[in-house]
C-alpha cells in the first residue's frame, strides 16, 4: 500500500479518503470492457504483486464469459527464474499468439484450459 501514498501512483491519499479514485484506478472495475483475450501467468510466491489481486482478475473474466487463461507456477517469484518455466511460458506465449493473430489451431490448453 505504501506505493499508492508516494511512488508509482502517487495518490496521496488513503483508500478510506478517496475511495472512488482507487476504485477508478482497478482493473476490476473495467474487467467488463475487455475485449481482448487474455493471458495472465503469475510466480505462486510473488510478493511485489500479491498472486490473490491476479486470481481475482481471473475469476472476473470468468464470470463475464471474457476469454482469458492464468498461468501459475509454484515455487516462482515475480519473475520466472527457473529456465524450464521459463521456456513453458515462452512457448505458451508464442501458441497463444499463434491462434489469437495468425489464426492457426490452437493447442489443447487454449481450447480446454488448464488444470
């Protein structure tokens, strides 16, 4: 919370102050106009961006029927230090672009998802 009073967002005041100026800033509150398809990924162990505000955005797409998938790799931080996920994310990445620009078949983990 620190960041929103005097870094990156510098919002100077409190949630309790000014509520409507945080909640303009959520992604949440314009999940609805998404019209992209998504592709979230997330280290499980993320303390920069806590893994629960990523899950959250992920159940509202969800919930409104928008396409999106997430991706969490335990044991992982803010960024991927372990090459082999590194390289799943690489490729997923380069699949998910695959279908969604150029078209072509998509893998079983975009149509089905992930489990």
């Amino acid at each position: 919370m620190w960041r929103f009073g005097t870094e990156q967002w510098s919002m100077r005041k409190t949630p309790y102050e000014a509520p409507d100026s945080y909640l303009s800033n959520s992604p949440l509150t314009h999940v609805k106009q998404l019209q992209t398809p998504l592709l979230l990924w997330a280290g499980k162990n993320d303390w920069q961006v806590d893994t629960h505000q990523s899950l959250e955005f992920y159940l509202a797409l969800r919930r409104l029927g928008k396409k999106g998938i997430m991706l969490l790799y335990p044991n992982e931080m803010h960024s991927l230090s372990n090459p082999v996920n590194q390289t799943d994310l690489t490729d997923r990445i380069l699949q998910w672009f695959d279908f969604f620009l150029k078209g072509n078949k998509p893998e079983d983990w975009i149509e089905k998802g992930i489990q």
